[in-house]
C-alpha cells in the first residue's frame, strides 16, 4: 500500500477558536462521564456523542435565539453546541444541586431554554412536528409550511361544501363491482344473462380430484402468494 501526502491546497484551515472550544468542550465533557460512570458515581446508564462533536458544533451558529433544538438519547453535545452550561448539564446527570431539570430529567430527558431531549427513539420527531405547526400560526400558514394546498371553508351546507370542494377534488373512477343480494361469498354468483354459476371456492391445499397436489396454503415460515 503507497501512502502519499496530502498537498498544502487540499489541507483543510483550521476550525476557529469558537469552534474548536465547544468541539474540546464536549470531547472533554463525555470522557469525564464516562470516567465517573467507570467509578459508580452515575445511576442507571448513560450515552455519549463522542466522534459526533462536529455535527451540533457545526450547525450551532445557524440557529437565532428563538429556535428549539430537539435531541435525542446522545444529546450531551448537542446541549453543550446550544448551550455552554457544562456544570448544570452535569449536575442533572448526577442529580446534583443545581442540575438543569430539578434532576429527574437525568441524562437522555432534558428540557431547558427551549432544548429538549428524550431516550425514546423517534419521540422527538412528532414533537418537533407539533412545536413546527404550534410556530407556523394559521391552518393555512402550517400547511403551506408543509407544502398542502389549503382551503377554508366556512360553510355548514353540504352542497356548498361539495360544490367547494368538486373542483379541487380529482375524479374518481366508478367502481365496476356491483354488489347484489344473489352474491355472496358462499352463495351461488349471477351472471350477465341471468344464470348461476358454482361459488368459486378458496384452495385447501389438498389433492384434487385428479390427485395432483395443489397450491399449498400460506405459512408464517412460506407466505407464499394470496389469490382471489
């Protein structure tokens, strides 16, 4: 294997004196964790970020005062990006005087000035989702948020609503099946020119008539295919 040196134009510059403190800060923070952890002086367990410094460290300067941040269960860095409370973030950990959440947040439930973290995976996304839509003001506002067309309708009418609504509606096909007192599942089927016919019966996976096997029925272990 030939290794080769990178060239002085494709060196990447260092990160700023901002950067480079809060990616420390959080390096720092999480190995001092996980040397307390190692010691017992933590209950239950708990989750570090460590190699994923650069993502919240990154994203930090983008966000005005007024955004939430949503976390998940290695949310320490994320916390430590938003806010550089490294003393209160601990003492809720160890539930300590002084922690950010009384203490009973712990390690993964953190709620404070409009960060909040959870342990339950995917929890933070419909929350996130409401506190968008709470954000967005009028039903219309959300929905354009989310790309949905939107339209207000204040009538109690019904043939005004259908009027309202025939336009932005796409047509439906009709369906060709009609249903009939004469058909059913078990009982005989009409025809178009008035006759009956057998029911048409579902496999039972035995033999036929003429002793050639047939389709074997569905399993857990073969689903195999459902005809109708």
């Amino acid at each position: 294997m030939i290794v080769t040196a990178a060239s002085p134009q494709s060196l990447r510059p260092p990160p700023s004196d901002q950067d480079l403190r809060s990616l420390l800060l959080i390096r720092h923070f999480e190995l001092a964790l996980l040397r307390l952890f190692e010691q017992g002086a933590v209950s239950g367990t708990t989750h570090t970020c460590l190699g994923q410094e650069y993502v919240p460290v990154a994203l930090a300067p983008l966000l005005l005062d007024e955004d939430f941040v949503f976390s998940n269960h290695r949310g320490h860095g994320h916390f430590l990006a938003r806010h550089a409370e490294p003393y209160g973030l601990l003492a809720e950990i160890m539930g300590r005087e002084g922690a950010l959440c009384g203490g009973v947040g712990g390690s993964q439930h953190v709620y404070h000035r409009r960060f909040l973290s959870t342990g339950v995976q995917g929890e933070s996304l419909p929350v996130a989702t409401g506190v968008a839509l709470k954000l967005a003001g009028t039903i219309g506002a959300r929905a354009a948020a989310f790309g949905v067309r939107h339209h207000r309708i204040t009538s109690t009418d019904v043939e005004e609503i259908r009027a309202e609504l025939a336009p932005l509606s796409p047509p439906c096909a009709p369906s060709r099946r009609r249903w009939s007192p004469s058909s059913s599942r078990t009982g005989s089927a009409r025809t178009a020119g008035g006759t009956t016919r057998a029911p048409r019966r579902r496999s039972s996976g035995r033999a036929g008539p003429t002793g050639t096997p047939a389709t074997p029925r569905p399993t857990l272990e073969n689903p195999g295919h459902f005809t109708t």
